[in-house]
C-alpha cells in the first residue's frame, strides 16, 4: 500500500532523515481508471492567489476541495516532495477508520464518523475502488472484555451502526482461525487506497483551476500588510491566507514566525504480511482491545484494498522525521527532540511500552508471539517483511502524547499541529473544518 519496504525490522537492531451508506466494491466493474500521474505532475507556482496551502497529503488536498466547493478559485497547494501523498497518507494501512476508539465529543470523534460518511459516498462517486467490510475487535480475557464494554460504549455515543457483539461461535463464522472469550462486531469500518483518493482530490482541484505545484519547499513565510509573502525555493507567492497542512507542521508553523507549542515525533510503524499461502487465516480485518493509555492500536491483521494481508505494526521511535527505515538517521532531527523538555517526559512516562516495542521490532518470535494472541495458527514463517509508515506525533511541552487533532490560528494563517490517525478517514471533515477557518481569515482579510 505505497509504504516503503522496511529492513527486516523483526531481526536486527537499529532505529531514523530530512489518514447514505454508500458501498463501491473491490473490483467492481464501474470503477473508473486511477491516472497517478496526477501525482507526480507539477504546476507553475503563482506569484498571487488567495489561498496556499503548504502540504499536498490527503488533509491539504481536501482542504483545498472544500475551498473550491465554498467558491474560492484562487489556491496553490505546494509541496515539498516530487509527488502528492509522498509520506503519512502514501504509507498509510488503508483503512476506512469507523470511529470506534475516539473520545465522545472530540474533534477525532466528530471528524471520524463525518469523514467516513463523506469518504464512502465520495469514493462511490468517482469510482475509487473500496470495500465497507467490516473489521473484528478481539478480548481474548476477561480484561480485555471489561475495556471492550468501554469501547462499545464510545461507539454507541459517537453514532456507529450496527455494533455487535459475538460469541466465540460467531466468531468462528466469521473468522475460522481466530481464537476469543468475546468479539466485537464494528460493521462501519472498511478498506481503500488513499493514494487512489488522492488522485481523484487532485483531479477535482484542478479541473476547477487550482494550482497544485511538487518540489516546493516552503523556507518561510511573513505577514506584509494584509498578506502573508511565502517563500519558496521556486520563489516568492503572495497570499491572503496560508494553511500549514504539511507533516512537518511544527517547523513549518515556526518558519511563519508562529510557536506551535508541539514538537513532532516520529514513530516508525513496523508491518508484515502473511505469505500467500497462509493468507486464508485472516478473512477481514482483525484487532485486539488496545491499550486506552497509548494512540496506538496493537499489533492486528488488516486485509488490503490491494490484495494481501498485512500485519502489524511494532510502533517504535524513528531517528528522523521521515525513517522509513532502521538506515535512515538524521542527527538535527535528533538534536531538535532531544532540546525539546516534552521530549524527555514522554520518555519517562513510556519507557515501559517503548521496550515492549522495541523487543517486538528486534524479534520476528516475539512479533509473531504478539499476533498469536489473536491467530494461534500462526507460525514464525508464516510471515515476512513488509513496509513501514511513520506517524507524525505531536508532543507538548509536559510529555503528553497529543490524542486529538489539533488545529490553531494565527493572523492571516491556520496551522493544523496534529492530524495522526484517522485523518485520512476524516479528511473531507477536517478539510470542511480547516476551510471554514481559511473563510474567516480571507474576510477578516
């Protein structure tokens, strides 16, 4: 699914540089073709427009969609890499996130379920092959079952359909091989490939005569009157508003002489696949309870809008912002976390998990003993190295791992700081949100 294969991370040791109910199957015979050159292709950049928008992942284009639906014509969207979807939403697992796990009342939660809606009426649209195929959440104690009532009860309040619970025999019929004291049943959540969608967002923006420009690092930016000047490395764009959507949000947001507050910090998500042969094991889309302390969802086994089974992942710090693999080091990376106090905070309040994960990412036994939990079945050599993400996590200054999207205003800018999982799900929401935002800073303007 577009993430970058990773060094074996189940063997060695190492650590990293510079997101109606409608239904539009897998290999349903509408689909319409996938034109990935508009990934890649490049626009001039403007020396005007109304809107930038720095970041060509999902979050900026949709951003950029919603504006245009509002009526503004005049946007650049400039990104740093060669091609859109370059790093979190083209290494992402592909799932249509239903909202299950986010706190009652958190932009997450409203965002998510919104989002999803919009994604699978949006993807039924424009022919984006995906599949609402429901996944399975796992308690195989009665420890996990006590916090599944926890979770149950969060999906019932932030509007999910549907949710179930299973016995072990239902289970069974659903997923032969997967072993439980409790199941539930989440209907809503399904599978997509997020590069596809951002394809059919880039085509949209511009048919309507938005500017979408690659290799375009952002140096700076500064008010000048009533505009924000931009400064790239292909020039200077003059704007009425600027929106920070891109993955290095913190750096950006100082470069425009604003204090985010936040410092992100990567973590590598380390995957594997289930070899063809023993791909049968999974039927759909499996996890276990997760831990409500962390952001992270435990090792689980995801059936790809590609083909495939993949499994995973080990979340484990990165020693660069984009290491997508153990090779991959950037020593001013390191040094920008290690002079950041949040830093050391998460550090010590997390250390215990970080170790589990580490052990996890050094042992392919130790891997596979964590997703026999769920698959007994499983064996060392039914697995083998797959690709990486890296999820760009926001930290605050007490070491708190930032849990909800976080977007914030200044004069003339909006910066979105943190949009982890599921954004990529939310994107049509959190885009609809951050362009309202945009609106009200064009007319302050």
């Amino acid at each position: 699914m577009g993430r970058r294969a990773a060094d074996w991370p189940l063997a060695a040791a190492g650590l990293v540089s510079p997101p109606p109910h409608a239904t539009h199957s897998i290999g349903a015979a509408t689909e319409a073709p996938i034109r990935m050159d508009s990934l890649t292709s490049a626009d001039a950049v403007p020396a005007t427009c109304d809107v930038v928008i720095i970041g060509g992942g999902i979050v900026g284009l949709a951003t950029a969609l919603r504006l245009i639906e509002r009526g503004v014509r005049s946007i650049a969207v400039v990104e740093a890499e060669r091609r859109l979807a370059a790093h979190q939403t083209g290494h992402n697992s592909g799932v249509i996130h239903s909202g299950l796990y986010y706190k009652p009342g958190s932009l997450k939660a409203r965002l998510c379920v919104e989002g999803r809606e919009a994604l699978y009426a949006f993807c039924a649209e424009h022919g984006v092959r995906h599949e609402r195929c429901g996944k399975v959440v796992v308690a195989i104690d009665d420890a996990e079952v006590e916090r599944m009532g926890e979770l149950e009860r969060r999906g019932i309040a932030n509007g999910l359909l549907g949710l179930r619970r299973l016995a072990p025999a239902e289970l069974r019929a659903r997923e032969p091989h997967v072993t439980c004291v409790a199941a539930l049943l989440v209907p809503d959540t399904g599978i997509v490939d997020y590069t596809h969608v951002c394809e059919a967002y880039a085509r949209l923006i511009r048919g309507a005569g938005g500017v979408i420009a690659t290799a375009v690092p952002v140096r700076a930016a500064r008010r000048n009157g009533g505009d924000i000047v931009v400064e790239t490395a292909q020039g200077r764009i003059t704007c009425r508003t600027l929106v920070n959507c891109a993955g290095l949000s913190d750096r950006v947001a100082r470069a425009c002489g604003v204090e985010p507050g936040v410092r992100i910090v990567p973590f590598r998500g380390e995957y594997a696949e289930l070899v063809p042969e023993r791909q049968h094991l999974v039927k759909h889309l499996v996890y276990p309870v997760p831990d409500s302390r962390f952001p992270f969802l435990g090792v689980h086994f995801t059936r790809m809008a590609g083909g495939g089974i993949e499994c995973g992942p080990n979340a484990v710090l990165a020693l660069a912002r984009h290491g997508y693999t153990r090779s991959i080091v950037s020593p001013a990376d390191i040094a920008d976390w290690l002079a950041f106090p949040g830093f050391w905070r998460m550090a010590w309040r997390y250390w215990r998990m970080g170790v589990g994960e580490m052990r996890r990412a050094g042992s392919r036994r130790a891997f596979v003993a964590a997703l026999r939990r769920l698959v007994p079945e499983l064996r060392d050599d039914d697995v083998r190295p797959a690709e990486a993400g890296v999820r760009a996590q926001a930290v605050d200054r007490d070491g708190a791992l930032v849990d909800d999207f976080r977007i914030e205003r200044a004069p003339g800018m909006v910066h979105v700081l943190n949009a982890p999982s599921p954004a990529a799900t939310a994107s049509l929401a959190i885009g609809r949100e951050i362009a309202s935002l945009a609106l009200e800073t064009l007319g302050a303007g």
